[in-house]
C-alpha cells in the first residue's frame, strides 16, 4: 500500500513539475528553467503602480521572501486582498520573458481575485469563467511592452506550460499554470 502512494505522490510532483516546464521533454524552454540557476521577473501592477524585479529562485529552491512580495504585487486590488500565488505561475512568466529575450516588466492587469471580484466580473462579462483560475492564484492577465499580445500568446502556447487565452482586442494575455489549453 506504502509502495502505490508513494507512486501517486511522485506522478503528482512530477505533474506539477510538467506543468511548469521544468522537466526535460518539453525542449528550449524547459532547459531554460531546469536547474539551479537562478530565475527572476519583472512585475509592474497596472492599477497600484507596485513593482517587484529580481529573483524568486536560487539554490534549487524558491525564495519565501521574493514570493511573499510578488503576493503583495499580485493582490486584488479592490477589496486590497493577497494569497499565495502559485510559483509555478512565476515560472510560466519567466520560461515567456527569456524566450522573448525580454528584460521588460510584465504589465499585470489581473493577478489574484477575490471570489467577489470574480463574481462581479463574470456578471459584466461572459467572457469571464466562474470558476477561474486567478481566484486559485494560479493566473494573471498580462501585457509585455513591446511585444505583439498574439505573439506572447503563440509561444506559450507553444511551450505548453498551462493556460493561454489571447484577448487581443483588449491587448493582454492570460497566462495560467493550470491543465495545458488555450482560447
């Protein structure tokens, strides 16, 4: 019995390694973040302004401080509400950023959000999902400055880390690191 949970437990972490794009197998941009070496990101929160660029990984490991300051950046802003998001969501963002070879911050236009925030907003809008993502902390709505919103959307789709939609009337992108799928 020990033998098969144990078997259930590793599938599940190697999921959400797979998920993340951090096990071989998924090509340039899972060698990109494989390893030890550090990874970092540049945030910059449309509605407060807050901004978080450096590392949130290093020594194979994810640094709690950089994390607990990009839950802050990632807040809802309405009701001024954090959770921790999920660093695989970070990972997502970082695998983008390198292969676009872009040092520019992200613009978040929506990180976490609160259950209220999500009801109002699915009530203005079918295109928002009663059930999302961003209310899990697993997905932000981003623009990269400089870069076409449809060809961020192609090459993470392209690298199969999870979630992509493409608002392109809108100009953002939602990124998620939740079952591979785009819209």
């Amino acid at each position: 019995m020990a033998k098969g949970r144990r078997e259930v437990i590793r599938a599940g972490l190697l999921g959400g390694l797979a998920c993340a794009g951090l096990l071989g197998g998924g090509g340039a941009p899972a060698r990109a973040a494989a390893g030890n070496a550090a990874r970092s990101v540049a945030i910059r929160r449309v509605q407060t302004g807050d901004t978080f660029s450096g590392v949130y990984w290093r020594d194979g490991r994810y640094d709690r401080e950089a994390l607990r300051r990009l839950d802050w950046v990632f807040r809802d802003p309405a009701p001024d509400e954090a959770t921790p998001m999920d660093p695989r969501l970070f990972d997502v963002l970082y695998i983008v950023a390198r292969e676009l070879d872009s040092t520019e911050p992200f613009e978040v236009i929506s990180g976490y959000r609160a259950p209220e925030t999500n009801a109002s907003r699915a009530r203005q809008s079918r295109r928002v999902s009663r059930v999302s993502l961003h209310m899990s902390g697993m997905a932000a709505d981003v623009r990269l400055p400089g870069r076409d919103s449809y060809g961020v959307a192609r090459l993470a789709a392209e690298i199969q880390t999870g979630g992509v939609g493409l608002y392109r009337r809108d100009g953002f992108v939602h990124l998620d690191c939740g079952p591979t799928r785009r819209w």
